[in-house]
C-alpha cells in the first residue's frame, strides 16, 4: 500500500473504529479491545509508514474526488499537521486506557457513548472537516449532554469559564467558612470541638499543652489558593477581536491548580468532620460562664410586651447585664432585684425566660432541611 493510500485509510480508520466500538457495547471486554487496537493500529500507521516520508521532505497526498476541473478534495500531510497527528493518535491510547480504569470503577453508564464519540473526533488526525452544517453540531452536542454555544470565534467566549471558576472560590470559601469555624471553637480557652488527634501527635512546638487545628488552617490557606484564579479567569473573558489565545497560558496553569486544589480540600473537610471531638460538656460550662447573659434578648422582649418601653426596657436589661460582665454577679438574681423590672414582671415569669429549650427548638427543622428527613 502506498504512503497516499495510507494517508487515506489514516483519515478514516478511526470512523471505522468508531462503528466497530458502537457495535460491541454490549461486551465491554471485547469493545475496549477493539478501541485500543484501532488506536494502536492508527498509531503504528502515522509513526511508521506516514512520519518517514514526511521526516525525508515530501507531503504525502491523498486525492479523494475531483469536483470540479482543476478543483481536487484532496488531504496533504504537512509537517504541522504530522504533529498533530502524531499527538492525537498517541492520545487516542492514553485516553482509551485511562477511561477503562477510571469509568468502569465510577460505573459510567456512558461508556461506549465517550469511546465513539472520542473515535470521531480522532478522525481528524491527518486532515480537517470543514464548512460542516450546523445540524452535525447540534447533533454531536446532543449526543455528549451539551449546549451549542450561540456566538463563537475562534474560541468559546471566556464568561462561561469565568463564571467556572467564581463558582469554584464560593465553594471554596464554604469549605473555609467550615474550617474556620473549628478553628475558633478549638481554642483552648473554648475547646467545644477539635480535629482528631492521633496518640503521641504533637500540637504547639512551643507549648505542648496546645493541639492545634493544622487541618482547618491548611484548608483555610487552600480556599485562598482557589479564590486567586477568580480574577485571572475574569481577565480571560475580553480577548482581542474576541479571537486571541491570550486566555490559553493563564487556563492551563489556574484550571489544574484551582480543580485539584478544591478536590483535595474538599476530602480533606470530609475527613476533620468525620473524626471531628465534640465536647458537650464543655458547651454547658461555657454557657453557664456567662451567667445567664443569653437571655438578655427574651428578658428585653418580655419586659416590652409586659408594658415597658423599648427604650426603658433596653437601659433595664443593659445595666444588670454589666454587673454580670464588671461583678460576676447572677444576671437573673439582679434582674428579680431591680424595681423597674420586677414592677412589670414577677420572680416565675423571669425564671420562665431562662429555658435554653426556648432557643433550641427549632434545630430538628435546619437539621431535616439539610440532611433530609431522618
């Protein structure tokens, strides 16, 4: 077979394939077989017989159908597009044997879907597919679960992937409003919650009595990490003409950092909640250290509707409050003992008001709106 012909077998070689895959996607085994000999075959013919006569100077030239005198369909091998089709045969084996790996363990239901449609676009590899109708667009778009995009250039417009990337810092920034908050309740003078600490860990280099909370502030580093790539990707969203491939450095670098970045906190947050120390006791002690001062909005809420003005009420509830703060006195012991108060509310309506399941009856509701009903 001449180098011509080969070119030409090249060029449709992996439509064939691309059937042949279809075909067998009843049997796995014997379909992925099928794709990667295809791609090893389309291999072997673009590195052995195709790419020697390019290295030696000539263009290999297949000629498919004259249309008109003087005007041939015709595909040329030139030395940029034997680059290409060195790149994209050799990744047609790459892809077909991490996709084997990777959708059968998440039991992807597409499967033979992605190997025909990546098949398709291998055909490509020696010659391009121009002027095609915008029905073959919609077509394929349809066929792997995605939108036509209205208005583009020589590229996507950038808005989309910048909206990506904005989307990524929020959840970012979720996963460190999480870690942030376990920092503070793992300080040592709350101590309510702690990341897991394994035996013989070590916390402070300096003050061995402290475990600190390296986890959440890794996370919290990480989520800034993840927000950077927020404004390269918006700077991304106006090229010149709308065409340039500025957008293309900055994407490679912010698009694997920024995704895998979020991966790895994302894990890493489901790990410090699954281990996550509650100390229930500690929460009590540190609401009976202030004494009753949590009521103090109940307390100004009563007195107003027990007839009090708001004004009166507020100075009322404010100034017992400081004796707790400045005394450590008992905020309800004052509070029974302060004329103004007890004028419009008696010592078992106040006792009334210090029930903390006045401020907790309502946490089965959040629970059931984010967790479902249980």
């Amino acid at each position: 077979m001449s180098t011509a012909e080969l070119v030409g077998l090249a060029v449709v070689w992996p439509l064939f394939g691309a059937v042949l895959v279809a075909l067998l996607g009843r049997w796995p085994n014997i379909r992925e077989t099928a794709s990667l000999a295809t791609a090893g075959s389309l291999f072997a013919m673009v590195a052995g017989k195709i790419l020697p006569e390019v290295l030696s100077g000539a263009r290999p030239r297949f000629e498919v159908v004259d249309v008109l005198p003087g005007l041939t369909l015709a595909f040329e091998v030139e030395p940029l597009g034997m680059l290409f089709a060195l790149v994209a045969s050799g990744l047609w084996i790459v892809t077909t044997l991490y996709a084997i790996g990777y959708m059968r363990g998440h039991h992807e239901e597409n499967q033979t879907r992605f190997y025909v449609c990546f098949a398709f676009a291998i055909s490509g590899a020696v010659g391009t597919y121009a002027n095609l109708d915008p029905a073959v667009e919609r077509h394929v778009a349809t066929q792997l679960g995605l939108q036509v995009e209205p208005v583009s250039t020589q590229v996507i417009p950038r808005d989309r992937h910048a909206m990506f990337f904005a989307t990524l810092a929020v959840i970012a920034s979720s996963v460190e409003r999480l870690a942030t908050e376990i920092r503070h309740l793992q300080r040592t003078e709350v101590r309510e919650v702690e990341e897991f600490f394994s035996p013989g860990q070590k916390g402070s280099s300096a003050m061995p009595h402290k475990r600190n909370p390296i986890l959440t502030e890794n996370l919290t580093g990480l989520a800034r990490t993840v927000r950077a790539a927020v404004v390269p990707a918006l700077e991304n969203v106006a090229l010149w003409h709308e065409r340039d491939i500025s957008h293309s450095s900055v994407e490679r670098m912010i698009g694997p950092d920024a995704t895998v970045t979020l991966d790895f906190a994302l894990a890493r947050l489901v790990r410090v909640v699954d281990k996550l120390v509650v100390y229930p006791d500690a929460m009590q002690r540190n609401l009976e250290g202030l004494r009753g001062l949590i009521f103090s909005q109940r307390v100004l809420l009563a007195l107003t509707q027990a007839g009090m003005s708001r004004e009166d009420a507020y100075q009322a509830v404010q100034r017992n409050a400081m004796k707790v703060w400045e005394a450590g006195k008992s905020f309800i012991g004052e509070l029974k003992s302060d004329p103004d108060v007890s004028e419009h509310m008696d010592a078992a309506s106040l006792e009334r008001l210090f029930d903390l399941g006045y401020h907790t009856k309502h946490v089965d509701t959040v629970f059931s709106r984010v967790f479902g009903e249980t």
